[in-house]
C-alpha cells in the first residue's frame, strides 16, 4: 500500500515543482527578470503580524528557482489570521523584487498582507473593509507592502511604471498593493 499523506512543505514544493515544469525549468517569465545584468532573486521580508523576518535569495541570475527559499516566503506571507500557507505567484515575487531593485535593492519589506485565505478576506467584507470579493491574494496573487525610508507613492510610481500589474495606493493604510494580475491601477 502506498501512502499518501503528506506533510504541508512536501504538499507545496510538490505543487510549485508541477506547476514550474509545465512552463519548462526555467519559466518563461523568469527570463523576463533574469538577465546578464540582472541581480538574484532577493528579497528581505518582514511580516507586520507575525513580526517575522526573512532574507533570502529564490533565484540565481541564470532563473534557477530555490524550492527550500520558495518555501520560506510562502510561510512568512501565509494567511495571518488563519495559519493557512499558499503557494505564491512568483511573477508576483518577481514583480515585487523588481520594483525594490528599481529603488535601489536591498530594502527591508514590510509585508501587510501576502496570502489571504477565502475566510479571512469574507470576516474582512463582514466587517466593511474595503476587500475584492475575488481577491488576488487569496490565489498567491497579490501583497501590499510597506518599505519604511520609502515614501509610498515612490513605490506606488515605481510599480507603476514596470507595467507589470495591479498597483493599487493606500496612503491612509499606508501601504501600496501590488499583484501579478491584469495592468491596472486604483
């Protein structure tokens, strides 16, 4: 008999490693970021709840992805009001690197929200927050962040510019929200 249980890191790295070999071992977007002048893939991470914080390099300048680094920004961006962990959209990781390295690189990223798990974004539109009933972020999709020395709309700018995404600007919030799905601004 064959068992199948597993755990949640060999669930995830599982499923980033399938849905990578359908678009070949170097996805066809990572060639968009990864150049002969371009850096790593690098992020520092700080999760506003959970008050955790990781750096980490996901990908080296050839588009080789690190599955264990993957891993690791799922958990720091999983749903903080749930503990659920997704598999996150690395064009939105590559798009959200892209726009620290436009800034100059190296930024200590303050994380609002990463993944929203489906229960979560529902409390959130009970309680009349203003949340998309579809929401990006609970497809790994979308994170709103923060980068503290950098004026918000600097980042919202600089994403907009990269024509890349949804960029959506919160200055009250003090966040700027950006995900990998269609161009977009509010």
């Amino acid at each position: 008999m064959i068992n199948l249980s597993w755990s949640r890191r060999s669930f995830l790295k599982g499923s980033l490693i399938g849905a990578l070999m359908l678009f070949g071992s170097t996805p066809a977007f990572a060639s968009e970021f990864a150049t002969e002048e371009s850096s790593e893939g690098r992020l520092s991470l700080f999760n506003t709840h959970s008050r955790e914080r990781i750096q980490v390099t996901y990908r080296d300048r050839a588009g080789n992805y690190d599955f264990e680094a993957l891993n690791r920004i799922n958990w720091i961006l999983r749903c903080h009001f749930t503990g659920e962990v997704a598999t996150m959209d690395i064009r939105t990781l590559e798009f959200l690197n892209e726009v620290d390295n436009k800034l100059g690189g190296n930024h200590d990223i303050h994380v609002i929200s990463g993944y929203r798990s489906p229960r979560y974004n529902g409390l959130l539109l009970q309680e009349g927050h203003k949340v998309a009933r579809h929401s990006l972020h609970m497809e790994g999709k979308a994170i709103d962040i923060q980068i503290p020395g950098v004026e918000l709309d600097r980042v919202r700018n600089v994403a907009l510019n990269m024509r890349y995404g949804g960029v959506g600007y919160y200055p009250d919030a003090g966040f700027v929200h950006i995900d990998s799905g269609n161009v977009r601004t509010w």
